[in-house]
C-alpha cells in the first residue's frame, strides 16, 4: 500500500467513513504499529488545520505567503546593485521573516503539495501551447485529496496566473472540498453524472469569484473534461438495442440532449466534444476538446448533460452513437 493510499485510507477512517469491518481493521493496526499511530496524528492535526482555513484562521495560507514572500525577496535581494552593500551595512530588516510555527513534518508536507502543484502547471503551461508535455508526475507522490487547494496555488503560481488575495482562500477551499467530495465516489456511471455536474458547478463558481482566467487555469491544471472511459463506449444506431434494455428510451432522451446542445453550443463544439468523449482512435482517449478551441465551459456543460440523458434513461453508461 502506498502512502497515498494509507493517508486516504486514515482520512476515511477520521471521517467515519470506513465500513465497521475495515474501521476495526484499521485500529488494530494502529493498536500494533506505532509509526502508523504517528501518521494518525500527523493526519489529524494536519486536518484540523486544513479546517481552519477560513477568514479567522490562515496558518497553512500563513506558512506559504511567507515562504513565497521569502523566495521573492531573495530573487530581489540577488538582482539588486545594492545586494552585497546592503548586506555588508548588515541592514537585517531586510531579511525576510522566518516561517511562523508548524511541525516540521506538515511544513515538509505543504512544500511537496506545492511542488506537485507546480509540476501540474508546468504540464499545463505545455498543453496550452500546444505541445506534448515533456514530462509527468510519475516521479512524485500524488497528494491526498484534502492537499488540492495547496496544490492549485502552486499551479497558478507556475502558470503565472495571478489571483486576488481577498478570494484566494474562497477558491482554494471550493477546490479543496471538490476533491474531496469526488475522491470518495465511486465507478460507474452514476459516480461519472456526479463529477460532471459538479466539475461544471465549481468551473461557473470559480468564473464569479475570481473570474475566468482562474476558472480556466483549474480546467487546464485538472482536466476535468476528460472523462472515465469505462462509463462511455461508441455504438452504431442499429446495435443500441444490444446494449441498452430500453433502447427506444435512451435514444430520445439522448437526441433530445443533443438537440438542445447543439442549438447551446453549435454543431460543431458537440460533434468535437461527442468524438473526444468516445475516440473511434483509442490513442485519443485522453485528448481534451479544448484543444480544438470549444470552450472548457461547454465541454463540462456537454458532458454533464449528456450523462444525465443516459442515467435518466436507466442506461449503465454513456452510449455514444456514430
């Protein structure tokens, strides 16, 4: 088990969320393993700042701005002619503030999400432009889903995406929560409309509360418009009945669907966003329809519509004709 996957697993079991089986298999484990005890803690203490973060408590926000404060003064201080005079006068105001307290271990934890986050930009900042990502996040450990918030400010601060400090925390916390709420779903279709919809609710939320520059660095960073391909498969119009128990059902509910995006979004922007959803060219299937110039609201609104169609027609996935 990875730490990813023990630090999801203390974060399930911190929220109740365990089943009483694997709940009571988790405390003896603890009851066994002292280390693992003192990942608990660092767990919960960590969550319980994580919780903190509103407009009357900023440690975490608090630790970062100085570390990033920190690293813009020392660009300064080494650009700067009057640098090395500075610093033989000894002008210690000039210094930055050290980091205000945190366990190590946390402060350790925020500057590896950071990092994270950073190589996320980066990976974003290619795409934009065009261009294959030269590289991954194989060679880091992917965070849990209560870090996302942390992980996106290093996103937009490698993106070089400026955000407005009265809402950062607002936005940070809604992406934070997103995750979490997403990261404890299911497979399967109904899962699938789930993070659809809400992929789209939090896109148009970010646009109101710090504008589509923000919103659109979230979709470019998290690439919520690609979707789980096991929810989603291609069929000729003549094979629906095969495949869909109420086949007559699904069809109307999904021309309908159709129908009404098209007239949203143009003919175009859905047939884009129909290929991208379910590639003939398996090589495709991480492709993102924005790539093509749709708007990374319609695709988020085409999906989500498209998989409530099918869910309401009783389908088990996305069928796709063509």
């Amino acid at each position: 088990m990875t730490r990813n996957d023990r630090d999801d697993r203390l974060d399930e079991y911190l929220d109740g969320l365990l089943p009483p089986e694997e709940a009571r298999q988790v405390e003896e484990a603890l009851a066994r393993d002292p280390l693992l005890r003192a990942e608990l803690d660092s767990v919960r203490r960590f969550a319980g700042i994580l919780e903190e973060q509103t407009p009357d408590g900023h440690a975490v926000f608090s630790v970062l701005s100085r570390m990033r404060a920190r690293t813009r003064r020392r660009r300064i201080l080494v650009l700067a002619p009057l640098a090395a005079a500075a610093a033989a006068l000894g002008l210690w105001f000039l210094r930055p503030p050290d980091p205000p307290d945190l366990p190590h271990g946390l402060f350790q934890i925020a500057q590896e999400w950071l990092a994270f986050g950073e190589r996320l930009g980066e990976i974003a900042a290619e795409r934009r432009e065009g261009r294959i990502p030269r590289s991954g996040v194989g060679s880091l450990e992917i965070p849990p889903a209560s870090a996302y918030g942390i992980v996106f400010q290093g996103a937009l601060e490698r993106l070089g995406v400026e955000i407005d400090r009265d809402v950062e925390e607002r936005v940070l916390g809604l992406v934070r929560r997103h995750h979490e709420a997403m990261r404890r779903r299911g497979g399967g279709l109904p899962a699938e409309c789930e993070r659809a919809e809400a992929s789209l609710a939090l896109y148009r939320e970010i646009v109101q509360v710090a504008g589509r520059e923000v919103a659109d660095a979230y979709y470019d960073v998290f690439r919520p418009g690609v979707a789980d391909p096991e929810t989603i498969e291609r069929v000729r119009p003549d094979s629906l009945q095969f495949v869909v128990a109420d086949h007559e059902r699904y069809r109307e509910a999904y021309r309908k669907a159709v129908e009404d995006l098209r007239r949203r979004f143009g003919d175009g922007s859905v047939a884009v966003v129909l290929e991208q959803l379910a590639p003939r060219d398996l090589h495709a299937l991480w492709y993102d329809a924005t790539l093509e110039g749709v708007g990374r609201e319609a695709v988020l609104a085409i999906r989500a519509s498209l998989c409530e169609a099918a869910l309401s027609a009783g389908a088990d996935k996305l069928y796709v004709e063509g």
